[in-house]
C-alpha cells in the first residue's frame, strides 16, 4: 500500500527514532572500539614481557660465558704468580695451565698471554699470528697504565692473532713489584654469539642484537646484507643511541629498521657488569597479527550489527507512518497509534538514560546464538560469539565502576567521623563468598575512627581487599591483615597486606592508573578501575595511597587518613 505523507510534512517520532537507534549504534561502536584497543594492548603487553624475558636469558647466558672464562684467567695468573714466585717463569708448565684452560672453555678461542711490551708470549689454541703487536690497543694500555683495573672487555674487535672478529676479556698481569708484567686475554667470537642469538626463536621478522656502549655494532641476527663490513663500526639507530647513552639498565622502544625497514617493538638490556648491551626485536606484523584477525572480525560483526539496527529503524519508521496514516481514515486506529508513540518514546528514555540495558540485550541474544548454533559453524564464530558475551560483560562492569568513580568526584555526603573497624568489617561481609572459597585467612587490627564518607570508606576496604583475594600466590593460603599506626600530625597510616603474588616495582605507580591491568584480561577479572577508585577515594579524604611489594612474596597497600577527632575539611 501507498502511503501518503503527513499534510504538515511532520514526524514527531524521528527525533526519538534516530536518538534510539543512534545510541544502540554507538554502544556497539563503543563495545568494538574497546574491544579491539583492550586487544591491542594485551597484544603489545605480551611481546613486551617475551622480548623482556628473551633479554634477560641472553643476557645471563653472556655473563655465564664471561664468568667462566675469568675464573680460567684468575686460575692462570695464579700460575704466573707462583712462577715469579719461584724465580722466574717456566714457558712449558704455562702452556700446560693454557691448554688445560682452553679445555675448559670451548666456546672461546684459547687464552694468550702478551709481554709488557704487547708482543705475544704464549698461546696454544687458534694462534695464526704469532708475530702479532697489540701495544697500541685501547684495552691493552689501560690495563698497562691503570693497576686497578679488573676484568676488562674491549669493544668488537679484528683478533690480530686469531684473525677473526671477538670480544676480547684481558686482565692485567703484575709484577712481584707491582709493575706491569703483561696482559692475559680469553675472547669469545662474534661467529659463536651470533649462532646462540640464532636459537632464539623470535617469529618472522624477529631480531636480535649485541652493541657495546660505545655504540659499535658486535652481532645481529637475521644477518643483514653487508653485515660483516659493519662489525665493529657505529651502526646504529638514533633511539637506540639515546637509550645507550643514557645508560638506562633497559627500555622498550618502537622503531622501523633502517636496515630491512621492519617495524619492531623492542627490549633494550645492558649486561650487568659489562659494557654491551642486548637487543630483542619482535616484529609488529608477528605479534599484532592474532589481533588483527580478530579486529577484522569484530569490525565485521559490528558492521552487521549496525546494519542490523538500521534496518530496524527503517521497518520501525515505515510502520509508524503507515499507523499515523491509517489512524488519520480510521478512528480505531487511534488507540494503537497513541500506544505505539509510547511505546517509542519508552524505548528513546531507555535508550538514553541506561546505556546497561542495550549492553543486557546485546549479551542476551549473543547468548542465545551461542546455545542454539555453537558447533554449527566454524570455530571462528563460535570464538567470536563468545568475545561478544565477554566483552558486553565486560562492559558492565565498566559502566558500573565508572558510575562509581564518577561519584567520588561529585560527593553528596560531608565527611564525619567514621570507625574503620566497622568499615572493614561491611567490607569483609560482602566479600563472604570470596572469602570461604579461596578459605583465606584474614587478620584485623585495632582501627581507629578517621575522616571519610561511610560508603567510600567501605569500597576503599572492599577494593583493597578483594584485590589481595584475586591476586592471591596459587601455591599458598592467601593471609590478609589489615592495620593502622599512628604517624603523628593528625595522620593515620593503615595497611593492607597480603602474601600473594608481588607487584613488580617499575609498576608501583602504574597500578593506580584507569584501566591500567598488570596481565591479560583472561588472567583475573576486573576492569583496571578497582585502585584508581582507591586512590581517589584516599585523595578526597585528603590522604595519600602507594604500594610496596616484592614479587613472588606478596604486597602491602598503604594509605594515610585523617584522624576522626581533627577538623573535618570542607565539603
């Protein structure tokens, strides 16, 4: 049927209609919008810790090669000093004390022993140059003219003996007198460290890098083209120089490769005790590539969602037109126009005061797809499905805290003198279920009555509590205690503590940010609000929040409050 339009051109529900539905649209913008970032950054978090942790391992196993060749060096200058000892040194027993010592190390390329004057003595393993002059050497006069110098690594360097490129370990060699009396040197080559860098598995694109501290390039893995013209040589990428040169213990930066124009998330970590530094390159397309597979999906399912909505729309205002219509021939009509113009403006208020209930429905109907059609499809719907059950719970949860954070900014309570006791124990009561199903056992102090609001006061506990419960140690029963001293002034400092998994400390102040989580979602629920709340609350009462911790031992929250009895401040 034809529908004719209004005489006055009217349609009183447009505004309602396209308010409606623009806001359903936007949910659904907003849930995949958070989805896909929240995605992201749990993405980039992970490469952060592999490359992190990558580092450290190459790094300790560096050291653990270092260490070992110094004990050998240690274990000859005690042969050199028992010689001069006795009178003079016995060439043959030393390259028995050589030969014995390049056993022992496999990995380097023999131990050599130089004169005063930088002229080779002695050597068993992998000497090709016999004749070989290292007087001029940087690491060799230091050594000459600095008799406290110790272990002492050179930067990459072309072996005059060896005639390959090594990191070479010397320490100085003294005199019955204290005079200089030569150098000994153990090297590992660069060859051998770039074959322990290529076991690392780093996925396509990965990278992983050996530079000393004066910027010279040692080793890299993938071998780039012109590689080995560039060892030794100041190849290097302005970021990376600033965090060398800052002397930073390690960092991660972004960057794109100026040698096979990669774009990589890297971990930068200096060796302890030495002057090189490791680099664990990761790159974007290896580690982004999960979310990008599921960004595409969310944006596919969000764009049939919308689609969806519109369509609704279209029917719903077709419909609304044929009513307006036929109510205007019809006086019986009347009756269901009015109830349909109610039921639309009852759909616009609800659209627009509480944005829960299209986040309930969304969940709901996700819900019944996933009961009615999982394993009907491929895995990939049924996994996509349930990213939408999640995420809309999610983003309850996220709704409802920031309600609750919103709250503290605008309180509608003065504050008064409340006992932290009877805070505790409200919070402790609603943290019942929590509470016997992890079965842990939890301590509460003396608490004396301080300045706060009473509901504030008591999410404040709830929040500090239920986070010791959830990031409880899985090997031990979770012990909690709560207790307040006093610190003088009008200030009380309580304490939450508990034995649960630590807080790494270059998170101390990271915690406390909105929406900041330490692991991925699927690790613990929550939404990164719980200690900003915390902090805001402990702010409006005019205290102060921090945390200290060991990780693997467990955590202390504290926080300063005023005492009940001073002067409340102003509302």
């Amino acid at each position: 049927m034809k529908v004719a339009p209004a005489a006055d051109g009217h349609r009183p529900h447009l505004p309602a209609l396209l308010g409606g539905g623009g806001l359903v649209i936007a949910v659904i913008v907003l849930l995949t919008g958070w989805a896909i970032i929240q995605g992201k950054a749990d993405a980039r978090r992970v490469a952060e810790i592999t490359t992190a942790n990558l580092s450290q391992t190459l790094a300790d196993n560096f050291n653990s090669a270092v260490g070992q060749i110094d004990l050998s060096m240690l274990a000859i200058l005690d042969e050199v000093g028992r010689q001069q000892r006795a009178g003079g040194w016995d060439d043959a027993a030393i390259s028995v004390t050589l030969g014995r010592m390049d056993q022992r190390n496999p990995n380097s390329l023999g131990f050599r022993i130089y004169n005063a004057d930088g002229t080779f003595r002695a050597g068993v393993s992998n000497v090709g140059n016999r004749s070989g002059d290292i007087s001029t050497r940087a690491d060799f006069v230091r050594m000459r003219d600095d008799p406290s110098t110790g272990l002492l690594a050179s930067p990459p360097l072309f072996g005059s003996v060896v005639r390959q490129w090594v990191v070479a370990f010397g320490r100085r060699i003294p005199n019955p007198d204290g005079s200089f009396g030569g150098v000994i040197y153990g090297s590992i080559p660069l060859a051998a460290i770039e074959k322990e860098f290529s076991r690392v598995d780093m996925g396509p694109g990965g990278t992983v890098a050996l530079y000393h501290d004066s910027f010279r390039l040692a080793a890299r893995i993938p071998k780039a083209k012109g590689q080995d013209d560039l060892l030794g040589t100041v190849a290097i990428s302005d970021a990376l120089r600033a965090i060398i040169a800052s002397k930073a213990e390690n960092a991660h930066y972004e960057y794109r490769s100026v040698v096979d124009g990669v774009c990589r998330l890297a971990h930068v970590r200096r060796i302890p005790g030495q002057p090189y530094y490791i680099l664990v390159g990761q790159s974007e397309d290896y580690y982004l590539a999960d979310w990008r597979h599921h960004r595409d999906q969310f944006l596919a399912f969000a764009g049939l969602m919308v689609a969806l909505v519109l369509v609704a729309m279209v029917i719903i205002h077709r419909r609304i037109v044929v009513w307006r219509h036929v109510t205007e021939s019809l006086a019986e009509k009347t009756k269901l126009l009015g109830q349909s113009n109610a039921d639309l403006e009852q759909f616009a208020y609800v659209a627009s005061h509480d944005l829960r209930t299209p986040l309930r429905n969304i969940v709901s109907y996700a819900q019944l797809l996933e009961r009615r059609y999982k394993g009907n499809f491929d895995a990939d719907a049924d996994d996509f499905i349930g990213f939408i059950v999640d995420s809309g719970k999610r983003m309850t949860e996220l709704i409802t805290d920031l309600l609750a954070y919103s709250r503290v900014a605008n309180p509608s309570q003065p504050l008064q003198s409340l006992s932290a006791n009877e805070a505790v124990a409200e919070a402790l009561a609603n943290l019942t279920l929590d509470i016997q199903e992890t079965q842990a056992e939890i301590t509460v102090g003396t608490l004396p009555k301080v300045a706060a609001e009473h509901s504030q006061l008591v999410s404040l506990f709830q929040n500090l509590i239920g986070n010791a419960l959830k990031y409880r140690a899985p090997d031990r029963k979770a012990q909690i205690s709560v207790t307040a001293e006093w610190i003088g002034g009008d200030r009380w400092r309580f304490a939450v503590s508990d034995n649960g998994i630590g807080i790494e400390p270059q998170y101390f102040d990271k915690v406390f940010e909105i929406f900041q989580r330490l692991y991925p979602a699927g690790d613990a629920e929550g939404t990164g609000i719980g200690l900003t709340l915390c902090r805001r609350i402990v702010n409006r009462f005019g205290g102060t929040i921090w945390v200290e911790s060991r990780p693997g031992e467990g955590t202390t929250m504290l926080f300063t409050l005023r005492d009940g009895g001073s002067a409340l401040p102003g509302e």
